[in-house]
C-alpha cells in the first residue's frame, strides 16, 4: 500500500472513532423513555388565570408605563373639545419629532407617555383654557432587542409589546440543534453605564420547571446570546479532521488514477 493511501486509512479509522463517540454523547442526551426536544411543552399542564393575571398584568403595565417614545412609533394625542388640534395618529420621525398644527416640531424621543402627556399640557396651556390631553402609544417601533447565536434566525427584534427570553427566542426561530439551552446569556445596560451579564436556564423554562419571573422580561437594547453546546463544539475539533482525510483521499485517488 502507498504511504499516502496508507495515512488516508489511518486519518479514517480516527474519524470514525470520533464519529461514534459523538453517536455516544448525542444518545446520552435524551432521557430513556422520553422524546428529547420540545415535543414535552404538550405536556405542562396550563397555568390558571387567577394564578399568573396579576403577575402578566404588571408586565404590560410597566413596559407600557415605561416605554420610551421614539422613532418610528406612532402616537395619539387627544385633546378634549378640541377636534381641530387632536391627531389620532402621527408617526415620530427619524429625528425624534412630530408635527402639530399648533405647536410646530415637537422633539417627543426618549419620553414615556407620562412624561409627554405632561410637556404637551404644558405647551398647549399657552394657547388654551386648562387642556386636557391624552397621549397614547398605538404602535411601538423603537424598542430593539437583539438575538445572537446558535437561533435558526438570529438578528434584530423590535419591541411592539412585552417580550420574555422564550418569547425572543420563539420569535428568532428557537434555538438550533447546535445551541445551549441551559444557558442563554442576556446582555443589558444598566442606567449607570454598566454592562450587566444574566444567565437564562431556558431549558428549566421549557419543561415547566422555572417559576414565571424566572423567563425573565426584556427591555429596548437588550442582548441574547445562545452560546454552542457539546455537539457544536465536538463537531469544530472534528471538521479540520474530516477535512485533512478528504484531501487525503483526493490525493490517493488522484494518485491511483494517474499511474
């Protein structure tokens, strides 16, 4: 045998060996008697209402609350008794502005709703008799979080309304066959500067395991990370191998055939 054909079957040997203790691990994943993957969601029983109303109902209320205008996001804004002077829907521009027929450009971004609803009442008491104004987010566009990794779709999400760690993950496609779901890492700014790091057990979350908070809420320029599993990572150390045995055997059959 020619020393090239002989490397080549040693090379093969090696990768069959990887391959089988990779076969060993991936069978060692799923539980006995159990179907490994999601197919297990079907089985969690629901949560009650009056269990997890109170707990939802103070998620919508607090990213509502708190919401920063910005661009992009269209607004209401009402005034009582005053139809000619009321937009019922008005798109903030790239700029942070919108335009009133009353006031001109007015700079909306990086306010709540709250925070608006009080500047607006401020300049329209200049040109009317104790406003009563009422602003209201119909569409949120400016609120962006991002899912990076081992996702089937990992890029930019925006924000319309309340989003949880599953709920992100869900939405970039869930978490690939190559991904770590037992740590999902999310990134966020806090208001001082500082980068603050949280690890997710989305796999505790998916059995029904996790209490509620424990999926935990995102906010606007948040981060996901879905980092690599054992798969993943067995597979990289083996493809410079599979890929060295594929230039072997090209040469060995080049070499066979040019004799």
């Amino acid at each position: 045998m020619s020393s090239s054909g002989s490397c080549s079957g040693k090379i093969g040997r090696q990768l069959l060996v990887a391959l089988v203790v990779l076969g060993t691990c991936e069978m060692s994943w799923a539980e006995p008697g159990r179907v490994p993957g999601d197919a297990q969601l079907d089985q969690i029983p629901p949560l009650t209402f009056a269990a997890t109303s109170e707990y939802f109902d103070g998620i919508y209320r607090n990213f509502y609350e708190n919401y920063k205008i910005g661009p992009g996001d269209e607004i209401a804004i009402r005034i009582t008794g005053q139809p000619d002077f009321t937009l019922e829907r008005v798109r903030v521009s790239p700029t942070g502005r919108i335009y009133h027929p009353l006031l001109g450009n007015v700079p909306v971004a990086h306010l709540t709703v709250e925070q608006l609803t009080a500047k607006l009442t401020s300049d329209f008491s200049e040109f009317i008799l104790k406003p009563s104004v009422n602003v209201e987010l119909l569409a949120g566009q400016s609120a962006k979080i991002g899912v990076l990794g081992d996702v089937h779709r990992p890029g930019i999400l925006v924000m319309a309304e309340p989003m949880t760690v599953l709920a992100a993950i869900t939405a970039s496609g869930g978490v690939a066959d190559t991904g770590k779901k037992s740590e999902i890492i999310l990134l966020r700014q806090s208001n001082e500067g500082q980068l603050k790091i949280v690890t997710v057990n989305l796999k505790r979350i998916l059995k029904g395991e996790a209490d509620p908070e424990q999926d935990l809420v995102l906010k606007g320029g948040d981060t996901l990370i879905v980092q690599a599993n054992l798969r993943k990572k067995i597979s990289s150390v083996l493809q410079p191998v599979y890929n060295l045995t594929s230039f072997m055997y090209f040469l060995s059959y080049f070499h066979d055939n040019n004799r």
